[in-house]
C-alpha cells in the first residue's frame, strides 16, 4: 500500500512537550508502517522528511543501479575473489 512518488497527501499534527509527534494512521498505513519499524529523518532545507527504512534501502538500490551496468554482477564477483583469497591462504599455509 505504499504511495507512488508523485502522490501527495497532506495532514496536520502538532509537537507534544516532550518533542513528538503522531504520525496519522492513514500515512503510516500509506508507507506501510508498523510499530517498532526505523524511520529515517532528514532536514532538507526547512522541510522534514521522513523515510522508511525499507524505503531508504530501494532508493539507494536504485541509484546504485544506476552506477553499475546490468551485466555486472557483483555477488559473483564478490565470490570470485573469496576464492581467489582462500586459495592463496591455503597454498600460503601448505607453504
């Protein structure tokens, strides 16, 4: 039930005493959250911004797909050069 990027919706709360505030049921219902779940907040300027972490992860999937060509696959790279260190681990400790 998350909100598409250019879906806007708008409420009011107020800042208790102790400096919080209650997020309305229909936006945590909107981004998906639940309690207990990390939410991330940045300052932009004079507006806070309040992101998930699940949102926070798939924005950065994102820009980093961009970075990186769709025919890399880094987990094989990543295995590759373990297996590359294993090997000269154990040829070093065989000696």
């Amino acid at each position: 039930m998350e909100m598409n990027v250019t879906e806007t919706f708008e409420t009011k709360t107020r800042i208790n005493e102790n400096g919080r505030i209650v997020i309305p049921a229909e936006i945590r219902q909107k981004m998906g959250l639940q309690p207990g779940d990390t939410l991330f907040l940045s300052l932009e300027g004079q507006t806070l911004r309040i992101e998930s972490q699940q949102a926070r992860v798939r924005r950065v999937q994102e820009s980093l797909r961009r970075l990186i060509p769709a025919e890399r696959v880094l987990s094989d790279e990543l295995i590759a050069e373990r297996r590359e260190e294993a090997r000269g681990e154990m040829e070093e400790w065989l000696g």
